[in-house]
C-alpha cells in the first residue's frame, strides 16, 4: 500500500489540497478503477483496509485516515485500495512521501504511466475529485475510488448508466452525466455514437454478445465500464453470448497458517478477487466454510463437510467468527450473469487458543491479564517473577507459544510429551509472532506446561495446537 511527490509534483498537492473522502478498523470492499491516458489499466472490486504502505521511491508510511490529523480513528483510504488493487492484480506503482504538513504520498506512476511536470495522478471517491490526500482520505464499503492519469485537466467525471441487457436489432437508451452533480453530458462518444444535448445515445447491435461499453470525451475521466448482454428475441438475458465460468482468485486469509499473523481475533476477514474476463459480468458470490480439525479433541472431523455462510452476497467479502484451536477452510464460489459458476477453496487456518479462554487455560497465582492493542485477542498474561504455572490440555501432534520478546524479558520453560525447552524472552520487542513450536509428537492428547523461571517479565499471549 504506497504513494509520491516531489519539485514540479508539489502543484499536484496544491490542487489535492482543495479537492473529495495498520489499522483497527475492518476491511471494506469498494470498486477501484484505475484510469490511464488512453485505457482502463484496472476496474474490478478490492476489499481493502488502512495499513503500512511501502514504495520504492519513499519506503514505508502508514496510510490508514489519521494521517496528517484528518480522521481520528484508523481505517481504509483511497490509497490502500490502490495498493491492495495493484498486490492483488499484476501491476505496480510507486509515489513520493511528503511529512511535513501532509504526512501522505503523491503518486508518481501506476501501471507503466508516470507523471509529468503537467499531468498529475489524482483521485475521486464517488465520483468526485477528493479534497486530501489519498492517505488521509477515508473510504466506505461499496465507494467508487477512482485514480486518473492528467486527473486535473478533466471538467468532468463522466458517468455511464444504462440497462444491462438488449435484444439483437432492438435500440437501446444510455446515459452519460457528470458524475459529481449529474448533469447530462453532451459530445461524449459510447459504442461509436455521440450523446447529445441531454446526454444519451441510442445504440443497436446486430450480433448477439456480451459488449462492455465506455463513454470517453478529451476533456473528462472517461465512464465507468457498462456490460450489456444482447440475445436473440426470446432468450434468456446473457445466456447466448456466455458459457465460460468465472474465476476466483486471490482468496486472503489473515494469515497463512495461523490467524495470528495478520488478525487479532477469532472474527476474521475472507476476502477474494474475481474475474469473469469477456463475460457477462459477476452476479453474486456463495461462500461456504468446513472444520478441518481441533487442536482441543482427537474426534476426526470428516472431509466434505461444507457448511453455507452466504449464498448470495455481491460483496467480495465475508466475516467469519471461528472457535478458539479449531482449523477451517473455505470454499468461495462466484456466480456470473449467465448463472455460470466457478469456485476456489482456500489453504487451512488453525485459530490459536487466546490467553482469555480460561475454559481452556489454568492459570497460577502471579499471572496478570494485561491490554495489548496488538496482541491476539488484545490482552496476554504477564507474570513478573519466578513460578508461575500455566497448563492448556490439546491433541494433535505439535503446538507453538505465540508472544513477543521484551527488552529486559525473563526465562520460561515450556515442556510437552516429555520434553522440554527453556526459552529465553529477552530481546527487541516487535509484533506477536511464534516464539517456539514443539516437536512432531504421535497424533492424540497432551499437555503443554508453562513455568516462569524469572530474571524479568514475560508474556504468553496465545497457542496454537496443531490438530
């Protein structure tokens, strides 16, 4: 997630100055679009939240609304859709930071198209052009965020609306209007035709398929991407022009094995990117989830056991609230227009056994519960001195201590199956992360023991039993 600025481009922040709106708060899912000089380099959904951004040009920054004083509370800005688009979907950009009253980026280049000393990237939410940087502009779910290349040298924003289905031989009405006031749009070209005084066009089309249609003018952002089915009289709308299933891509889990690498809590995020190429365009997304196993009981849980989540939601996202040492996967099926489907299931993802599940834990006198914004479940366990016990009964066949190093941290002994391993907390204090994973043990029941051995704090925040 990452921007730029610098000499001839400081204009560019001028203009961004008077313009439209790692974090806490939860992803949202918005349509970005990415206008070039003469093509479309990106439109399709993003499901984006504020975090750190990193350019080549600038290096690391956060970009989460609170940058610069403009939000107080963290969360998604147009610039981490921008960053999470270009991850996601194969293209780069890069931008140049500016501290001292801005605290944001300036974008240099998307795609292959960079800057100049008189054509600027800039940006609109909802079709109108924002009035902060792109860092400190908040973002909802279900905005339009658009980048545009020369973006201060356009009147308009151009705005394309129409049905989305045709019959072969058969005229069809669209319309063009600013999008910012919704003011018709004359002079602007859709499908080889001119809108006129009031804005519309009249097309037709003698073949059936699918078209995807833009309005574009010199002077404005070219529109937004229209898809329009046309069939012969009689069929069913898409259906003749679309037999290819649509693909879904990229599904994102807070982590890769453990939830613990990117989430805080048993609520989590799955978020996709979907494609339906030339076709008819995505109608919906199904979404379902199965139990893989539990790190808390050796009952085998069977395969193919899907449960629905969600069988009809537009959003490429969904909230999931799992158990504590249970693993999960999923499987997120699109649907397009022409009710073709296509499906990706996902790696599995183990939710470690947070230090508040006392159901779970026993713990000894001389532990303390104490808040930590970023640890698992936003609290850990902290013993200051020597003896202080904690026991967690699991199964499977290895567990790992999850928790973060202290710059004047302690000793602890970890033992299970038999073992035992001293470990050494003291250390540079970064983000939670595994401080040790036991041994590969015969799959079935087994005890994980914990003893402070003191010469400092230290802090269990979370486990994670591998079923």
């Amino acid at each position: 997630m990452t921007n730029r600025i610098r000499g001839t481009h400081a204009v560019a922040l001028a203009v961004l100055a008077i313009a439209a709106p790692a974090a806490a708060a939860a992803p949202v899912s918005v349509n970005l679009r990415v206008e070039g000089q003469s093509r479309t380099i990106f439109d399709g959904p993003v499901t984006t939240d504020g975090h750190d951004v990193t350019t080549q040009t600038s290096g690391t920054h956060k970009c989460d609304g609170t940058n610069n004083g403009a939000n107080p509370s963290p969360g998604p800005t147009g610039t981490s859709a921008l960053d999470d688009g270009a991850r996601l979907n194969g293209f780069t950009w890069d931008g140049e930071w500016f501290e001292d009253g801005f605290q944001d980026f300036a974008i240099s280049r998307i795609a292959d198209e960079s800057a100049t000393s008189s054509q600027f990237w800039g940006f609109a939410v909802n079709f109108e052009f924002a009035s902060s940087g792109g860092c400190q502009t908040r973002v909802g779910q279900g905005d339009e965020v658009l980048w545009v290349f020369d973006a201060f040298n356009k009147t308009s924003v151009l705005k394309l609306t129409g049905p989305g289905a045709a019959t072969t031989g058969a005229p069809v009405t669209v319309d063009v209007t600013d999008g910012g006031n919704g003011s018709p749009q004359a002079g602007a070209s859709v499908g080889g035709t001119q809108t006129g005084p009031d804005g519309k066009a009249t097309l037709s089309f003698a073949d059936a398929g699918v078209y995807r249609l833009k309005a574009d003018r010199p002077d404005a952002v070219r529109s937004n991407s229209l898809t329009l089915c046309v069939d012969p009289p009689g069929a069913d709308p898409c259906t003749s022009g679309d037999k290819a299933a649509p693909r879904v891509l990229d599904v994102d889990l807070p982590g890769e094995q453990l939830a613990s690498e990117q989430g805080r809590s048993r609520t989590m995020i799955v978020s996709w990117q979907a494609d339906d190429g030339a076709g008819a365009g995505l109608s919906h997304y199904a979404v379902e989830v199965r139990e893989m196993g539990s790190g808390l009981r050796t009952a085998k849980i069977a395969p193919g056991d899907w449960r629905l989540l969600t069988d009809r939601t537009a959003t490429p996202s969904v909230r999931f609230r799992g158990d504590s040492g249970k693993a999960y996967q999923f499987r997120v099926t699109a649907v397009d227009r022409a009710a073709n489907r296509g499906s990706a299931e996902t790696e599995t993802i183990l939710l470690p056994v947070d230090d508040r599940d006392r159901r779970l834990w026993s713990f000894s006198r001389g532990w303390r519960r104490t808040p930590r914004a970023q640890a698992w479940g936003r609290t850990v366990r902290r013993a200051e001195k020597a003896g202080a016990t904690a026991t967690l009964p699991f199964a499977g066949r290895r567990v790992s201590l999850i928790g973060r190093r202290l710059p004047k941290g302690g000793r602890l002994r970890v033992s299970v199956g038999g073992k035992s391993k001293l470990l050494d907390l003291r250390g540079r204090s970064r983000p939670r992360g595994v401080l040790w994973t036991s041994r590969r043990m015969r799959d079935g029941d087994h005890v994980l023991r914990i003893r402070t051995l003191g010469r400092g704090p230290v802090e269990v925040d979370a486990v994670a039993p591998r079923p």
